[in-house]
C-alpha cells in the first residue's frame, strides 16, 4: 500500500485517497468560446505518460481536501505533493 | 511407544513434561518444544507423507519453513482441519492430531505409487502432451483422476470456526529475522528511542544458534550469549518480539505483511484469543535477516526418507536432542556438513564415510579424520537403494573409477547455502549472481531496507554478528535516531560454510534425481524442457512446474537454474531468475479476510424504518449498499398481488413510502445560489424562499449525471436532493468544482442523507392525511402549491415538508431527524392505513413513476443519454450562459438527429412483459450484422392500466411515435408499439391533489 504525502495532514496510507485524473486541466473561463475540437481536447485529451505525471488526488477519507502530486508512473512513487492553485514544480525524473 | 531416538540429555525441550499426540491414528510422545517432526524422528519415523505426482515415499529433508517434504494434516476438531502444514514447523502440543497426505489406502502401501512406475509418461508437460485425445475424454475422465491421484492435501469443508484478527503496526525499525543478524541488529537498533520490531518465524528466537554447541560470541557459549541477548531486549520498552509471526508480503513504502500464529501451537487455547493475526506495518526502516537455506544435492533417489539435508540433521540432534538415523553417510560440496559430521559422530551416530565432491578437503576435515571418520575427496554420488527408507547410497570418484554402496539409514547432503532474498526480491530491489557463492545475493535496495547475514551472503558468523550490529545501527540513525557502534563480538568454535555445488551431481543419472521435490520435478524433466525450447526460465518453470509449489521453490531454485544453464551451454545469470512473490510461506484465507465475514464481509447500510419494515414483514432488495423494502405482501399475496395492491391504493386513496435513501446535501453559503446555478442545468439563481426545482446535472461531456429536487430554505441555504446511487459521487462532484474550479465561490457542502429520515405521503389523501398531524404548516393548495418546501413541526417533531411528487399524485415528502423518524413513521402509517392507504415498497415506486414516464437515472440512463434524449430540454434554463456540460451539449454528436430518445412501449399482446435491456429492432427477422435501434430501460405490469407498460430509449423515438416495432423476447420477437412515455393523466392534473 503506497504512502502518500497529504500537503495538509502528512503521510497516510493509500485507502484514505481517491484519485482524481490528470492535473492542470483548468476549465475553460469562456467554454462558449472554445471550438468543438478544444472542447473536445479538454474533456477528453490525456498525457499518460512513461515518467512523472501530475495528478490529482483528494484525501477522501482524512480531510477531504483535493491535491496535486507528481508520481513517477514507472516506479508508482510520489516525488511531491502541492496544494491546488500553486505551479507544477521543476522535478527531474 | 518409546522414543529411541532421543538423546538423553541436551536439546531445547522440556523433558519434565511428556505430550502425547497422533500420527495417522497411532500414539506418540514427545515434549514442548519439540515439532512434529521432531518428536517423530525422536521415535524413528522418517516416512511422513507420499509425493505430489508420483506418491513416492518422503520423509524429512529440513528443519524450517523450507522444507518440501513433510507436509501433514493437523486436525483441531470442529472443522478445525488444515492440510498441508510442515511438520518441521508443527510445534507439538499434548493431544495433536496429525495425518499424513496424499496416500490411499495407507502411508506404507500406497496404490498411487504405480504413478512412478509411469513416470516417463508423467514427464514436463505431460497434461500437455498424453491425455490429448479424444477431446471429450479430458473433461469425462483425465481431469478427474488426474486430480484424484495427485494434489496435496485436502481442502477442509467445514465453515472455519475460528476468529482472525487484523491489526495495524507502526514502527521505526523492523527486523525481519531473528537469528544472530536479526539479534545484533535489533539490539544496535534498539540503542536509542527507535521503537524496534523484531519478527521471527519461529517459536524461539535464535535461527542457527539454536543448534550451536560448539560455537563460542564474546567468550560464551552461544546459548548463553543468545539468552543474555534476548533477556537484554525483552527488558527494553521500545523492543517488541513476535514470535510465530511470518513476515510474508513486502510491498511499496516499506509496508510489511506479516502473519502471526497466536493460538496454533497451544493445546487449550484461550477461546477469546484469535487464531492469527495478521499485521500490517508500516516501518520507517527495514532491516532483513533472513537467514540462508540449505541447498539438496541432486542425485537418483536424493528423496527416498532418510535423505537429509546436513543442516537440519544438526539441528535435530542439537535443539531436539533426536539422532535422525544409526550409521550415516555424508555428501558434501561445503564445509558446513563437516560440523553436522562432527556433532553426529559425538553423539554416537555411525558416520560411515564423508564423500566431499570437491578436489580438495577443507582444513575442518583433517580433524574428523583424526577422529577415525573416513573423508574422501573428489567423490560424487550415484544414487541411494531402499524402499521406505534408505538403506544404502552408491559412492564414487567423481572422475571415474567403480562406485560402492555403503550400508547407512542416514544420508546427509550439502551443496552449499541460498541467501533468503524473497522479500528483497519482493521489496524491488534488484540481486545479483555471486559467483563465490553460487547464489543470488541483494545487490540495490529501492526501498529504505538493507539486507543482513547470511541472507545477504555473509555465512561466517563472526561476519554475520557484525553484519547485523552494523545494519541495526544504520536502519536506526537513518529512521532520525541517533545510536553508537556496538563492538563486533569475538567468535570462536564455529565453522564457516565455505563451498557448493550446482546442479546434478557429476555422473549421477538424471532419471529420479529430484530437483523440486513438493512439485516432483527432476533433473531429466529440467533437462528435456531445454530439449524442447524451453530456454527462458520462466518459461521452464512453468512447463516443469519447478518452483511452483507452496515451498515456492526454496529449496530447488538454483539447482533448476544451473540445469538450465548446463543444459543450454550458458552461465546462471544468463537464465536469470524467476520473481518471487508473495507469500513467502503459504497464508490461510482466514487470517487475510479477518473479520471481513459473514455481515461484516459488505456491510448494508439500513434506513430508521428498517426495523418496522422487518417486522411487517417486507421483502427486502439491496440498492447499492442499501437495504431497501422492496414491497410488503399480505399472508396470501405473492410478489404481483402485493405490488398490484400497493400501487392501486396509493392512486386511488395513499400509499407510504421510506424514501430515506435519498441522496441529501445541505448546501450553504452566500454564493450557494450562483454555486448551483452552475452546477444544474436549471435556472436556480432566482429560485424563490420556499420554492423547489426539480435539478438535472450533467458531466462536463453533456450526459446526465443525476438528478434531484433543490429547495432553497434561506438566501444562503439549499435543501438539495440525489439519487439514492449518485449521493456520494454528487457530493464528490460537488467538493471537486468548490475547490478546483471556483475557489472563489463562498459554499460548504454538508451531507445530511442519514440526517434525514424521509417519508412520502402520495395519493388523493395525502393532505388529508396528513393535516392533523402538522399544526403550524398551512397545506392549503394556495398556501402550499406544488413544487415548494415548508418548515415546521409534525408532531412535535422539526420537519422539512417538501411538496413533490414521484408519482403523478398529490404528494408530500416529510424529512424528520432520524432519531425520531421511527415514532413520525408509525403516526403516520396509522392515519395512511386510516385513510384506506398501503405501504408501499420500491417495487410499486417504481412502477408508479413509470406510469408517468419519470426517468430514473441510472436506470433509463447509461452515462450517454443528454438532457434532450430524455424530453428534459425544458429543463435547461433559458438564457444561462455557461453550466457544468452546457458547451458539450452544442457539440455536433449531442445534437444529432437519429439520437436515441426516451419512448413508452406498448406490447401488442398487453400481458406480455418485455425484458429490460431486450433490444428494439425495427422488423421481425433482422437481418445478420443489422444494429437494434434501441432497448428497454424499465418494464413493469401496470394495475393501473391493467397491461404492461415499459420504458425505451429508440433512435429518433419521438419522430417514431405510433410506429409499431419489435423488442426480442426469450420466446421471439414481440410487436410493440411506441407510445408517449407518459401512460398515466397525461394531463398532470392529479398532481393538484
């Protein structure tokens, strides 16, 4: 079972968490604006990628906050955790 | 009986007590501390169970968790039976029941040892290859024998009786491992504040200096020293000892599984202690000392009883004080058999002859020959004769030359050490091949673990003592706690195991030189799977079954890889290694299930009605995790008639129904309104105090997501409703926008679906009904119009009443705190039943809404249907600019025409109903490779308009309306008709009560 870093309770075990997809898909402030393909891109367009992947995660079960992390999808190991709202940090794989 | 095999004096046991257990039906003694296979050996028993494939005779090869061959049946009584237990691990207790397995009529004469005469038909893959033809033959007759005459062990048929138990462990550094790295690592470790736990698989912490006698650490004797250390840790609170307990499983961040035997080895256990226990724990750090398994030789009738390895002879005679045999005859490839030699001989056996396979003796050896032990070099064996025990083994130099056989009942072997790498392998760590040892040792650690002892190939004990100190101290200042050296304790007396040998023996046959012997695999059957292709081990494993019994190989592996190797001309690290995976020793179901039994297995959640509910008599369905009444039939009714009944009385009088599964959510805040109004399709900004709506919400992809009512109490505060199935993933929904999307937005979500108990009152009389229970709520039409929400008292009791209706009747929905909805329910079934009314149950709450044609999400929806396929445009405000799915309903599919929409169905044949999901074609005889141009969602017989009505989502089904088309049935196809979905007062005009 993974540990996993809560930026507002500290590490708890995997089975407190939901995931929640991919990070830094911001809605689109004006959706009527996007075209059919960008809208299409937004809900459906993914990265999956071999590397680190931001995703989001909530603490469902502990604080019931959403997070962002940047797990390694290879090794499955989370290099950081970060609060909603603030920049995917520099990390080197 | 008596047990002539044990020593007078020495050993690990209590002699002052004596325990008497059964061994298929005859009586033996023996004494705490003794396992199964001791206390047999103690009376000269070698042959303890028949083989897998070909019921040979086997006996005991180990002393430990490795061994292969002695696997038994322990029968508790009560159901309490359990196959294939290890008797070298079996602690003894007075009244143990054992049985022998895989043998018919008995042990000594078994029928299915005509299996061996087969062998060569039994070879690698022969259920590939023999019981081909003719085909129906497998399933008629192969299989069943087949699995007749092989197999281990019988699986019990009782209900397990006993309890399990499941706990969670927390700690700095765990110790897998107690012997002499495992020890010194615990006690560097435990220096400090680090909170240390130590698991050991056995009984008695110790590992290998359990047997030592010769051996002295820091100027004691090791039993000394070992008990000295123990005492030390015992004494330390930040210490925990377990005992019994097997750490089985290493997964990611360093989290340990570990299964603990609490009550297995006790005659009378106490009935309020749990049977195992299994711990999952999480440890900042890992050491691992797990020790080093000795490896077989591989030689015709290396298996026949009587054969042993020459390490677990010692331990017998030293911790069990049992002689395993008379006149015994040694073969080696290490060192390490010298001292089981010099241990037996001092002990009376008979040692007829040390045969070391190598050119050069050890130094150990010329002391044994000073002692009158003949020791040969450069020797190999060629085989051993005997029926149930061995009664000679054939010698001879390796290099040629004529063999002997020497009279013996003892056959010792050593081809040298494996280090126990399966956690580190389990770990992800990464090993590699040590040509000096001939094995596999841990090479890079991926988690925050380090390897210690003999596991990580240390077999010196000088070596491994300081091993352990040096992990330990590590393992703890990396968890944060700072801790000295400790000094490396002085060693004397013990010899180190230096020497091995891989593979079969030099010019010994491959035919019966058993490799894996629980799963009955040779060399020969190595070697003709390399003949046939096999290259990669994994791929030999599997077509040879080598390394996949319970032992998962411990003993086996890398003789099968050096097989592999010799066979296809390449060296062992180029065959690599099979993964080992978890459990290192097999786990009973019971002890991972715990109490996740019986009604703890998928708890259900129950409404405050269900107790009355229960006692009227109600049928019950499971929605979700709910429990929900599903109707409640009279004495005479069946299923229909009930549903029948309930649906009638609540259209032509009342019908009461527990809706307090629903979905409900307190949404507050002075932006709750704007939150809402993007949330739902609907316009709700401007929703009235004490006004509901009904609320659609989509995904952002435009499909339907769930549905509700919102009832707006308070400028800032919303009463919201969901579906029974979409409560926890609405909310969720909800959370995600509040605090990904619209953080800006001032709103807290609180669920209060068990909060809120919910009765609804629907049908003619629902206000009458209801009117002298509520006081200080007007239910006046005017005062009370449809769609609009009060609060007051019923009762006494604060209420939310919501005027709604899922019926098509005049309708109330009364949420009360759930403490006090069992009496309002009880006060107001009486005024229903007053009123000509029934309880009705979800069944006749489904019908009823489909006579209306209200859709149910989830049920006419399947995560593809839009606001529109479901005639629910209207519900869509007009003139929003943005809401959660709004820019994916203008995308080009969602707008297609032919999209499948919402229909009633009308059978031809009114007694007829349809199947939900039976698909809708448009002819009678489709045409092959044709798509259906829909299904059925809902289907129900209707006593309201006598005939069967249903639900459908068609293509372009409003343009088809009138149109007769066809639904599959079991029976054919079925003409259908396509109807307004509305069957009932198309009108709405019941609703005004």
């Amino acid at each position: 079972m993974l540990l996993i870093p809560c930026p507002y309770c500290g590490p708890r075990p995997e089975i407190e968490f939901s995931y929640g997809g991919e990070a830094h898909l911001a809605r689109p402030r004006d959706p009527a604006a996007c075209d059919d393909a960008a809208w299409g891109d937004f809900l459906y367009a993914r990265t999956n990628p071999k590397g680190i992947h931001a995703e989001r995660w909530r603490h469902a079960h502990g604080c019931g906050r959403f997070f962002n992390a940047l797990r390694h999808t290879v090794s499955d190991q989370f290099l950081i955790t970060y609060r909603i709202g603030a920049p995917r940090p520099e990390i080197a794989a | 009986m008596r047990a002539a095999f044990r020593m007078p004096a020495g050993g690990r046991i209590a002699r002052g007590e004596t325990l008497s257990f059964r061994f298929d039906g005859r009586i033996y003694t023996g004494h705490p501390g003794d396992t199964l296979a001791s206390a047999l050996l103690a009376h000269g028993v070698h042959l303890l169970g028949r083989s897998f494939k070909y019921h040979r005779p086997r006996g005991v090869l180990a002393a430990g968790s490795e061994e292969p061959n002695a696997l038994v049946e322990i029968d508790r009584g009560g159901g309490r039976r359990t196959p294939n237990l290890r008797a070298t691990e079996v602690a003894l207790y007075d009244g143990l029941v054992a049985r022998s397995q895989n043998r018919a009529p008995a042990l000594s004469f078994d029928l299915g040892r005509i299996n061996d005469f087969f062998a060569p038909l039994l070879s690698a893959g022969f259920y590939y290859k023999t019981f081909m033809w003719p085909r129906r033959a497998w399933r008629m007759l192969y299989e069943p024998l087949i699995r007749r005459a092989a197999g281990l062990g019988r699986a019990p048929e009782a209900p397990d009786p006993d309890r399990y138990a499941n706990r969670f462990g927390h700690c700095d550094v765990l110790i897998v491992g107690g012997g002499p790295a495992g020890l010194m690592a615990a006690l560097a470790a435990s220096a400090g504040e680090a909170r240390v736990v130590l698991v050991d698989e056995q009984a008695a912490c110790g590992g290998s200096l359990l047997d030592e006698t010769t051996a002295t650490i820091a100027g004691q004797p090791a039993p000394v020293w070992l008990a000295e250390t123990l005492a030390t840790l015992n004494a330390r609170a930040t210490v925990r000892l377990l005992r019994c307990a097997t750490a089985f499983g290493y997964y990611a961040e360093n989290f340990i599984a570990i299964a603990e035997r609490v009550t297995e080895h006790l005659a009378d256990p106490d009935p309020g202690l749990p049977r195992e226990r299994l711990w999952q724990m999480r440890a900042r750090e890992v050491v691992l000392a797990t020790g080093a398994t000795e490896r077989p030789l591989v030689f015709p009738g290396n298996d026949r009883p009587g054969v042993m390895l020459a390490g677990a002879a010692r331990t017998y005679l030293n911790r069990y004080a049992v002689r395993p045999g008379r006149r015994a005859v040694i073969v080696t490839a290490c060192d390490s058999a010298y001292q089981a030699a010099s241990d037996l001989a001092a002990a009376g056996v008979e040692v007829a002859l040390i045969a070391d396979l190598r050119d050069t003796l050890p130094a150990v050896a010329s002391d044994l020959a000073a002692r009158g032990i003949r020791v040969a070099a450069g020797m190999t064996v060629l085989g051993t004769q005997g029926g149930l025990r061995v009664r000679s083994v054939a010698v001879a130099p390796a290099r040629g030359g004529a063999s002997v056989r020497l009279a013996c009942d003892l056959v010792l072997m050593s081809g040298g050490w494996t280090p126990a790498i399966h956690l580190f392998s389990q770990s992800r760590g990464q090993v590699r091949f040590a040509a000096d040892l001939g094995a596999f040792i841990p090479d890079r650690s991926v988690q925050r673990e380090r390897s210690a002892g003999a596991c990580r190939g240390l077999l010196d004990l000088a070596e491994t003592l300081a091993d352990g100190a040096r992990a330990g101290a590590a393992a703890a200042r990396a968890a944060g706690f700072p801790v000295p050296d400790l000094p490396r304790p002085a060693v004397a007396g013990a010899i180190t195991p230096a020497g091995f040998h891989l593979g079969l023996c030099p010019r010994a046959a491959a035919t019966r030189a058993f490799v894996d012997f629980q799963n009955d695999v040779t060399a020969k059957d190595i070697a003709r799977a390399a003949q046939e292709g096999f290259h990669a081990i994994e791929h030999v494993k599997r077509y040879t079954t080598t390394g996949m019994a319970t032992d998962q190989g411990k003993t086996s592996n890398l003789n099968a890889l050096a097989l592999v190797a010799a066979a296809t001309g390449r060296a062992i690290p180029e065959v690599g290694l099979t993964s080992f995976r978890p459990p290192y020793t097999p786990v009973t179901f019971g002890t991972l299930a715990g109490l996740s039994r019986g009604a703890l297995f998928d708890p259900v959640r129950t409404t405050p009605i269900h107790p009355w509910a229960e006692a009227r008599g109600a049928v019950f369905e499971d929605v979700g995790a709910w429990r929900r009444a599903r109707y409640f039939p009279r004495s005479d009714e069946d299923m229909h008639a009930a549903i029948a009944r309930e649906c009638r009385a609540t259209r032509e009088a009342l019908g009461l129904l527990d809706a307090s599964t629903l979905g409900k959510i307190e949404v507050v805040g002075p932006d709750a309104a704007e939150f809402l109004e993007r949330f739902y399709v609907n316009a709700l900004r401007k929703l009235g105090i004490g006004r509901c709506r009904y609320g659609l919400a989509l995904g952002e992809n435009g499909f339907v997501r769930d549905d509700g009512v919102i009832g707006r109490l308070a400028p800032d505060r919303f009463h919201v409703t969901t579906t029974t199935g979409g409560a926890t993933a609405t909310l969720d929904r909800m959370e995600d926008y509040l605090q990904t999307e619209w953080p800006d937005l001032h709103v807290w979500l609180t669920s209060t679906t068990e909060h809120w108990a919910v009765l609804a009152v629907q049908g003619p009389q629902a206000r009458a009904a209801l009117a002298p229970l509520i006081t200080d709520i007007d239910l006046a039409p005017a005062a009370f119009p449809p769609m609009s929400v009060r609060v007051g008292h019923i009762l006494g009791v604060a209420t939310r009443l919501f005027r709604v209706s899922f019926t098509g009747e005049l309708g109330f929905e009364i949420n009360v705190p759930a403490d006090y909805a069992g009496a309002v329910w009880e006060a107001v079934a009486a005024r229903v039943a007053a009123c000509g009314g029934a309880v009705y149950g979800t069944e006749a709450m489904h019908v009823l809404r489909a006579e209306k044609g209200y859709a149910i999400i989830g049920q006419e929806t399947d995560g593809t249907v839009t606001p529109g396929d479901l005639g629910l445009d209207w519900t869509i405000g007009k003139g929003k600019t943005d809401f959660i799915g709004k820019r994916a309903l203008a995308l080009p599919d969602l707008r297609r025409p032919g999209r499948k929409q919402l229909v009633g169905l009308l059978t031809t044949d009114p007694a007829l109903v349809l199947e939900e999901g039976a698909q809708i074609i448009a002819g009678p005889n489709p045409s092959p490779g044709s798509t259906a141009l829909g299904h059925v969602t809902s289907a129900y017989p209707s006593a309201t308009l006598g005939r069967s009505i249903a639900l459908g989502l068609v293509a372009a089904g409003r343009q088809r309306l009138g149109a007769r088309l066809y639904a599959q049935t079991p029976g054919g196809v079925a003409e259908v008709d396509l109807v307004s979905p509305v069957f009932f007062d198309p009108a709405g005009r019941r609703i005004d009560g």
